[in-house]
C-alpha cells in the first residue's frame, strides 16, 4: 500500500514493549510522525577523570642544568575534554599555577630537589589523583680543598714526599666518585 494508514490501536512504545522492533513500522509509516522536532538523545553522564603524563626534559638523578617539565592529559573517549592542568611546586622552586587546555611546560631553574605534583580536570569537573616528579639540579661543580698554594719539592731524588691532603666536596649531588690525582715530576727518570 503507497499510502499506508496509522494504526490507532498501539503505539511505536508498546510495540517495543511485547519485544517487537517498532523501527520497520516506523519507516513505513504505519505510525504518525511524533509532533515537533525530534529530541536529541542525552549527553552521556563524563564521571571518568583525565590521565596526565609529565615527562621532564633530562630524567637523570641530577641534572646538570634547568628542566622542563612537559604535560600532556588526555580525557576518555566520549568524555568532556581536558578543561585544564594544576600544577604545584614546592622544595627548591615554589609556586602553582593552571596551564589551560590539556597540555604545556613549565621550566624548574632552581638547584636542589624540586617536588612538581600536578593533576588534570575535564569539562564535567572530574579530577584526576594527584601525580607527582622529583626533579633534582646540581649546576655547580665539585669544590678541591688542600691543595698547596705554592709546592716546591727539593733536592729531586726521587723520594715521596707528602705535600699536600686534597679532598673533594659537593653540596649538592655528592662527589660521584673516588677523587683521582695525577702526579708528574719535571725531573728525569734516571735519578740525579
């Protein structure tokens, strides 16, 4: 039939109630249009939080010279978006601050140990748990101490003479190793 009549007696929703698809007799038109426009479905409920990733620019355990941090946050698929990113410092930097959207950088200068914690929101509010970095800089090298101001050794007769206790400090990072020294004679080998 070209121009099918609706029925009167049962609707699209009691179909689907006796487990029949109401969808054929919809495209079909066995049903009357539904009056005004048609209702978008509900936006899904976002109860999941973003994941932010923070990676620093040198992840040795001292560095050697400023890093950045760089952050990057990424929201569920369907989800709200990342609305924004708070992050903390505190030790040798200080200072919070938001980074909007769902990435950026902030540089660490100072020396000394630098806690960045940091964490993501979306759009609908969900927060995520707290991440946390441990950033540690030593731009300053190892300080010498003991070393003589002036050293002559007399006569050159090949004998050890103790002339010097030469120690190695480091306030920060430590010294990294045994202190090694070299030492070398202007006078010849063969003795006198």
């Amino acid at each position: 039939n070209p121009n099918p009549q609706p029925l009167l007696r049962d609707t699209p929703e009691a179909l689907q109630a006796r487990g029949i698809d109401p969808q054929p007799f919809l495209d079909l038109g066995f049903f009357d249009p539904p009056s005004g426009p048609p209702s978008d479905p509900p936006a899904p409920s976002d109860t999941q939080a973003p994941s932010t990733l923070a990676t620093p620019s040198d992840a040795s355990s001292w560095a050697k010279s400023p890093v950045t941090m760089t952050f990057a946050a990424t929201d569920n698929v369907g989800g709200s978006g990342v609305k924004e990113i708070h992050v903390s410092l505190t030790g040798a930097s200080t200072g919070s601050y938001i980074i909007p959207g769902n990435g950026g950088s902030t540089q660490v200068t100072a020396e000394g140990t630098t806690f960045v914690s940091y964490f993501a929101v979306d759009n609908a509010g969900n927060q995520e748990s707290t991440g946390m970095v441990r950033l540690q800089i030593d731009r300053t090298p190892p300080v010498l101490s003991g070393l003589p101001a002036s050293c002559t050794i007399w006569p050159p007769d090949h004998r050890l003479v103790h002339v010097a206790l030469i120690k190695a400090s480091d306030n920060l990072s430590g010294v990294a190793g045994p202190l090694s020294i070299a030492v070398t004679s202007n006078e010849p080998d063969a003795g006198l």
